[in-house]
C-alpha cells in the first residue's frame, strides 16, 4: 500500500527514519525564499504556499491533495504525531505496517478527541479568536451545503473534537474531504476581513478549518480509527490552564 503521511513544518526538527512513509514539507516556502531546510517545500506544482501565514499546515494538505498519488494520504506535525504508544518518541510513531492495519478495517485513522470538558467547542474557539470567522462559516455552510448544517451545530455544541488538522485518509475520502473544506475556506475569504488581525489571528482559516473536519465525518458517517496523539515537546499545562481559564471571562471578539 503507497502511504504518505506528510510532516508539516517550518524548522529544522527530528523527523522520522522511514522517509518511504513519511514526508517532511516544509510550508510557507513560497514566503521563505532563502531558508536552506532540507525538506520537500510546499511550493511545487499546484499550490497555496503563499497563503501559509493565514492557512498554516493546511499548504501542506492542499499540496499533497494536487500533487500527491498515493493510496492513502495523512498529515502531522513536526512536533505532534499519531502513535500506537504514549511515548515521547520518534521511534513509536504509526508505522506503516500499523497504519495498513489500521486502515483494513476503516477509512480513516485520527488523534484521540481533544475534550473542553466545560466549554463547547463555539465557546473554546470565540473566547481565543475573533468570532466572525466561525459565524460566517456557519452561514456559508448553511447556505452552501445545507446537508451539513445540522452537523455543524452538534459540532459547536458539543464539548470535544478532534484538533490539529491530523488524520491519515484512504485517497478517495482524503479527496473528497479538501474539495469540500477547500471550498468552505474560500468562500470565508471572500466574506471577512483580516487586515486589523494580528499575526497569531491572522492563522484564521487554519484554524476554523480544525472544527470542519468533524462537520464532514458526522455527515458522512465514515468509519474510522482513534490513536493516540503525541506530543513531542513538553507540555506546559498550568500556563494553558491559567490562559484557558483567562479566557473563559473574556467576552468573544467580532
């Protein structure tokens, strides 16, 4: 089985040993000319390079959806990967004899749920970012693919999702997946305006995109597999506790 699974990054990082399986590709090189890393740039053939600053990892999914022929396709990051084991390890990442596994019996391989516990996931996202980006999507799903619509209210409502753009997608739902979140993303660049964001709010389609993809597979009910997410770096857990209970008693930003 032709599997890749795609490595976003934008430094030099510890990556995986089996360079069959996994790809490092560095995003955003259109906007970096004259960085020497030694990995596959997102800039080749058809792309959205130049966009990385307000899409984040997702030049590199939008680069292997038109560049890439593989059976299966799946995207991490240079410091979080999917794994069988709980280790901070490069070496327990998913392997491929593990992924074909996996992939037998479902469509799709995910991260284990990311839970809020006390917020839903509209709370959690409009007390960290500006709300009018999530609010138009829901008028352009809405509008736009209407059988969607009900899936995207349980998503906001509900309390857990699974986070950061990773998955590891048989060829033809991965290509289902981009065109109808690739559209979506288009469309809300037409419908609102990030010139007084700042750089970090600026990431804004990266991540509304991260909520999108429980929209599309309560939808479409494909079968699939949780595995654990792991983080390669230290976590620090009391500083994200102080900062997500802070935002918790800030009202939502238009």
């Amino acid at each position: 089985m032709n599997i890749k699974v795609l490595v976003a990054t934008h430094k030099k990082y510890e990556m995986p040993t089996d360079d069959s399986l996994y790809l490092p590709i560095f995003v955003g090189k259109t906007l970096h000319p004259d960085a020497s890393l030694p990995y596959t740039g997102d800039n080749s053939g058809v792309n959205i390079s130049e966009k990385n600053t307000s899409y984040n990892e997702l030049t590199a999914l939008y680069w292997a959806w038109k560049n890439l022929n593989a059976d299966a396709i799946g995207l991490d990051h240079y410091r979080r990967y999917m794994s069988l084991s709980k280790d901070k390890s490069i070496s327990k990442v998913l392997t491929r004899n593990e992924i074909e596994g996996l992939l037998t019996n479902v469509d799709i391989i995910l991260p284990k749920k990311r839970n809020y516990i006390i917020q839903s996931n509209y709370n959690h996202y409009v007390h960290a970012h500006h709300s009018d980006p999530l609010d138009e999507t829901s008028k352009i799903i809405h509008d736009q693919y209407p059988e969607y619509f009900l899936a995207f209210e349980n998503v906001m409502k509900s309390k857990s999702a699974h986070m950061f753009n990773m998955f590891i997608m048989k060829k033809d739902k991965f290509d289902e997946y981009c065109e109808w979140l690739f559209d979506i993303l288009y469309l809300l660049e037409d419908k609102i305006d990030t010139s007084e964001y700042d750089a970090y709010e600026k990431r804004v389609y990266g991540f509304v995109s991260e909520l999108l993809l429980d929209v599309w597979l309560e939808t479409n009910g494909y079968s699939y597999k949780e595995v654990n997410l792991v983080h390669m770096e230290s976590q620090k857990w009391l500083s994200k506790g102080f900062r997500f209970l802070g935002r918790m008693f800030v009202k939502s930003r238009k």
